[in-house]
C-alpha cells in the first residue's frame, strides 16, 4: 500500500530535493508539490496523507496547524524549532491524538548521531561549547541542529546535577562568546565554500572530545526524510528529530 | 577497607603519574613501587592486592602471567594488545577463575568515549577510517587505543553485514593507504609538539561524521587508572576497557 | 585577440568541467575536445594554441610530447608528476624553447597558498607530516598535491640545514607511518562523502600549525585553469604549479 | 656584552617562565624581578635596560609610558592592544625617538606565521573568520593575537578593494554571529582541557582554507621572547610582532 505524499516548499532548495526522492522511493507517491501561492487545499483534494514542509520560519506553524486539522500527519523540516515552538505544536495535536508530527532539525545520519553521542557525553565533562558553520546565504543564527544539540547536553548536564560551566571572561567585546542557548555557547560561522557543518568541543582537565558533522550534498538528507514519512503515520504525538526511528 | 597496590614501570612516565594518582585516592595504598631490575617478589612480599602495569611490550606477559599465578588482581596499561594477545591472557586466567585483569588501551575517559561511539556509528557508514597523532617519542605504530578501535569497527560492521569499503587505489607509493587492521585502515602521525590524539572519520554519500579525542596531559588517564584499580577485583576473567565500570 | 583551445580527457569529469569554463571565458575559443580513441591530429586541424590535459597518469606524458613537437603550448592538470617526470618534460622542451608547459597538481587557489605557506614554515619546525583525503574512486596514493607538497618541504627543509625528523618509531604494522615521500611522511585517507582535502601539519617543541584546504567542488579548480590558458603562452619553458602566475 | 633585563608580572604564569628563559638565555641577565605592590624605580636602581611587561590590560599603559620615561626599552605581551591603544603607545613614544617598544599579541613562532599567512590569503577569499580556543581562565575575549589577525585581515581586504563579506542572517540569538573587529567576525571558545588555539577559516566558492596554530605549553613562546629582548633595543619607536625580527 503506498503513501500519498505531499511536499510545501517544493519549489525550494530542499524541497526540489524531497520531491525527488519521494519520486523515487518505493511505496511513496508524490501527489502534491506546493509552494509560495499556492493554495494549502491543493493537499486535500489530492488526498495527501503525509506532508513533507521545508518552508521558512514564518509559516511552517501556520502550515502545520492546518494539516493536523485535516487530520494529515506531517515531516517538518523547517528550522526555528525553539522549545516554545515545540510546545506550541504539542498543543495544537492536543485535539487530535491520531496525528503524527515529526519535527526534526536534521535529517542526516550523521547529524543524528552527532546529537545521540553529545547527549551520552554531556555529563562526562565541565565544558561544552558547539560551534556551526554554513554557506552565507542562511539566514538564521544558530542551526535548527545547533539549537537541538545544546538543549541536549543542557538537559543531560541538569541530570547529573552539573553546574554553571567554568569561564572567566570579564573583558568581552559582544559577542565574542557566541549565543546562549539553556547555557550552552553556540557559535555560528557563515563562509561561501561551506555547505552545513557542526562542531561540539568538549573538555575536562588535560583532555578534549570533538564531534563534528560534515553535510556536503543535500541528498545526505534524503535517506532520513523518507524514513520519516513512511514512519510518521504510526506515531501519534509529537516525534523530535529521527533518533527513535533508527 | 583499603586496597594495597603495586606499580610496576613505576620510573616510567606513566608509572610516575600512577603512583602520585594512587597515593592521593582514598582507600587506595601504595605498596610497591616495582622498575627494571627490582623482583617481582616485592610485589607479594609487601602484600600488594592489585599491579597496576605500565611496562612495555616486551614484559607485559611475563608480569600478567606471575601476577595470575599468586592470585593478584592487574590492571594493564601497556600497549600492544592484539586479539592474539587478549586470548593468551584468557587462557592464563582459565586455572585462575577467581582473579580480575583489566586491560585497556586508554583510561581517559574521552578516548573511551570516542570508542563506543566508533562502534555504534559504524554500521551506517560506507567507509571508516583511523588517523592517530602522537609525539615522535612513541615506539609503536599504530597505537593500542588505534587497534583497539579498529576491531572494534570491524566487529560492527560484519554484525551488520557490511563488505569492504569502497577503494580504487591502484597506484600506490608503499605505506600511503596505512596498515590494515582487521580490514579498516589506520595512519600513524608522529610529530614534535603533539601529545596523544586520535580521529575517526566515517563517510557515506554527502556526509562525514568525525569523532576526535586529544589527550594534553597525562593526567587525563588517571581518573580512569583509580576507578579501574578500585573495580578490578569484584571483575574475575579478563575485562578490556574501562567502559564496562562507566 | 582570442586563444585557440583544445581539451584532452574531455569526456571526463575534469576535462567536462574545463570545456564549459573554457567556453564561458572571455577571450578563450574552445576549439577541440579531445578524448580516448580521437585522433590527436584534431587539434592541429582545429589550430589549437593551448592544450588543457586532463588524462591519466600513463598517456600523459606522449601527449605532452605530441603538442610540444607541434609547437602547442600545454597545461597539465594530470597528477602523478614526480621529479623524475618533471624532468622528462624539461628535456621534451629542449629543443622547443618557445614552447610553455604547465603543470600544476592543483589549481585551486586554496591549495596553491596552502604549497606556498607549507614552503615558507617548513623550516622553522621539526616535524612536518602530510594527511591527505578523497573520494574512494581517486586510483593513486598519494594525490600529486600531496607529492608536490612533499617535495616543497623537503627542499625548504635541506636548505635549512635542517636533518631527518624525529621518530622513534621501531615496532610498526606495515604502512602505518604512511609514505616517505623525499623523507616527508604522506598519508592517504579515502572515504566515501569526501572529495578533495588535504592538511599540512607542522610542530615543534610545545605547538603545532596546520594548514587545511578543503574543496568541495571542482568548480573551484577552473579560475586557476583559465588563468593558466591565458599565461601559458608567455612562459617558455617549464612551469610547476600556478603559483608564479598570482 | 650582555643586556640587562627587568620583568614586570613576574609572578605571573606567564611572568615566571619568562624569567627562567630570560636566566638560561645566553648575553641577558635578569636584574629585577617584579610584581604587584614593588615599586617601578627598583627596575632603574637594577640598571634594567629592557623590561618584558606580562601584566593585564589596566595597568600596562602606565607601565610602558613610566618605562619609556626612563629611557628603557620595552617588549610587551599583555593582551588586549586595539589599534586606539596602539596609537597611545605612538604618542608616549613621539617625544623618546631612540626607544623601543616591541608589542606582540603571541612570540609562538607558529602564531606568528599564521598571522603572516592570514595577511598574504585574505585577498582571495570572499570570506573570512576566526575562532579562537581557550582555557577557561582566560579574562579577554577575543584574545589578543584574534584582535591582531582580524585587523590584519581587515586592513588585506580593504587594500584589494574587498567589500563587505556575504551574510544573509536576520534572524540571529544575540551573539550567534561573534564579536565584529574591523568588519571581521571572531569567536572566542572557553573549555577546561584546552589550552591556546586559533583556526581561521577562508572561503570561496567550491573551497576553504583553514589555517590554525595550537599551543599546549606556555615554553613555546620563550623563543620568541627571547629574540624580542635582543632586538628590541635596534629598533626605536613601535614595532608590533616580532614577524621583522624573523
């Protein structure tokens, strides 16, 4: 039996990219491909059963709120996912316990993995900092990846009743120390030449463990969305990130 | 109640550090301080309960297997120990139920770390691959913490089912591609300057994950040397690594 | 007043690469494409001025000899030109001193700086180690950027004075302290969802600099090969790499 | 003839290594030893010819303008030396000609180079940023030699006729981007384990250029330091680094 599948964003970067690989995968069916414009019930008269949404940040929660009314599961892709806005979204599936949403900031293999160990590493050390770089055309600062990653370690760091992170700056320019997000230091770098990159230092006394991800190619995401549309649909509530589907 | 412990290699650069880490833990008594040219005998005279070895190559064996027969708890940090030498150990312990010997590439906790997270990656990848860095004193190559993690690599990648890595080298220069170990390729960088390093790079189609670990300091391994010390006789038979007591 | 070009090795991935950038540029006229089984007397029938080699390691060195009989002026983007080859090349051009040959392992600003700084630091260190790593469909190990990184070292080296570097390496499995390369030590790491990468790594006693280029695209090598058509003409003789042309 | 040396900050980490190196070098003979709460004559009672200033940025100035007062050289390792700075040193220097002050954020030969190579790659790249790594116990951020790269860089770009740098952020957490010194972003890193790094990244498209220098022991600067007290007598008014000293 396939699965009707619909793509918002589709005429973007990563949208033309989705398109593709539910073309290609099996048992997907490609039945609605929508973007800026286009009306949202071009989904339901094509009887899209999942949708895929790599928007922006403006109007993904508008687009979801209007397919979990339609009883339609959906893949959020779009980044921007604050704690707030994760909670925002369990409210709106409060009223249809039927309906699946699986946001993730990242779709890679590696990516996922990267968070899974910095989750696992946390509490073995006094200092965390993550550091992201990207191709200049992005534009929000931190990663949607970023921003997962450091609510992770802040959160496994709160477990093992860690505290503050040692660090006697007094004489900063602004922000020289990067942003700081449940008490993590992120800091984003843009350059041309670089795709999506991320980097997290951990550090204890005479000893440092680095994790980094390398993304050089859209199509490393593929593998990991289409996984999430075929596994949407048996996941009532909210999912984050694609860690509990491997 | 507090352990006796012998070091043997206590002149050495680790064997110093050992016996200053000892000193200092609760519960943990230093007894013996064994070199080059002392007899084992000290050992059982001064009532040791558990050695601790950081020797070399060369002896190691000799140590393990004396230590076996008087029933005293090891705790080894020499290198160079392939499966060939994990199983003579085994079958040293197999008249000897009731003793512990722990063996363990790297007591810091980052490189054990960097392990297990080699090892759950690398089912996900197409290819792997080790590069470690260490001051150009060492006189081993590749590192024990490098074959260590080398089988372990290829251990989970034949649970899972995968085949050789892709390469189409043809046209090599004797040594470019590294040595083999168990099928995964390790490359020995030896530089003034550096201290103890290790990456792992794992790579499918657009993406790499990179995990790294960098000792400074001897110091690092020594929480990971008392925990063991404190472990190893409430672990009878062989124990490789320090991740078990994580 | 526009350079007539030919390209050999068309039909490959660089040589396609050249031919849309030689189209694209001002003042260049693609007037040949030249690949396995063509006749190498299309480009006098074409009245190529400047040939661009993008071939192989063993067919390279006749078509170099082909053109320079012809009077055509060469850029070779072909890698495996060890100093041996280079010479081969010089006495090819003896008797044509008009005639300018350019080879390049690399040409790619990036990597051009990353030589010339490698050069410039080789002598204030004692250790100096190359890491190399690329796709796994590369056939030879080490890349040529790599082998001309070597030499540039080792010749700064000796005319330092500077003598063997330290390694006290005696207990080794088989290609683990990679290739000796001039007595540098190259390292070759291939690995799926990697492209072009190499790191230069230099220390001394307390500290280490390391030079990284990364490309993630063969776009980036066609402003040094536009570069290198345009310059050819001008340089009789020999010229390595692209750096004098900066 | 040996040169009579006076240290300010000498009980200082930094201020206790350069006494040891300044009593082991050959022709300098340490004559004052000084640190909070001494007074400033016991250097001219001592003779000092040359004082080395490892202090912090609040007290510094006045020190180096009481040194040049006096009529004694100056080598300056205290951070935080921004080009307003600069010019006040200028000033203090415009009415003692045959002084010397030698102002240097990092004596490591490798920083020093990194600097140097930084200067000569910025006006390929469209892009340009520096992360710096340090200990937590570090009180400025940026550190010095981040301060000093940036305005390098800064000052390459606008001579080459480079704009702006490619940013597409507008939606930014506060201090995601870094600090912006001269039009250059710079990120500072804090982590126990870690202790002086710095990593500039380059970028244009399809590639990057990665510079970075690591110090693990404060005796890589003693070189440096050392050759900055010989030269500094020679060369009156400012110098900033020690890359002419090379």
């Amino acid at each position: 039996m396939t699965i009707r599948v619909g793509v918002l964003g589709a005429r973007g970067r990563m949208g033309q990219e989705v398109c593709r690989a539910v073309s290609a995968a099996d048992g997907l069916d490609l039945v609605a491909q929508i973007d800026q414009g286009d009306p949202l019930t071009a989904l339901t008269e094509a009887g899209a059963q999942v949708v895929v949404d790599f928007t922006n940040p403006d109007v993904v929660l508008d687009n979801v709120q209007w397919c979990v009314d339609q009883g339609i599961h959906v893949v959020v892709g779009t980044s921007g996912f604050t704690e707030e806005r994760l909670a925002q979204v369990r409210s709106l599936l409060a009223g249809k316990p039927e309906v699946g949403v699986l946001v993730a900031p990242n779709f890679a293999i590696g990516a996922v993995l990267m968070m899974e160990f910095a989750e696992r590493a946390a509490k073995y050390f006094d200092s965390a900092e993550i550091i992201e770089l990207h191709h200049p055309q992005k534009v929000d600062a931190p990663s949607g990846t970023a921003l997962r990653t450091a609510q992770l370690i802040a959160a496994a760091r709160a477990s093992a009743g860690l505290g503050e992170m040692p660090d006697a700056t007094k004489d900063e320019i602004d922000g020289a120390r990067g942003a700081t997000v449940d008490g993590v230091r992120v800091h984003s770098v843009r350059s041309r030449g670089l795709v999506a990159h991320q980097e997290i230092l951990f550090g204890t006394p005479g000893e440092t463990l680095t994790i980094r991800h390398d993304s050089f190619d859209r199509a490393s995401f593929m593998p990991g969305v289409v996984l999430a549309v075929r596994s949407v649909g048996s996941r009532p509530g909210l999912t984050v990130g694609i860690n509990p589907l491997l």
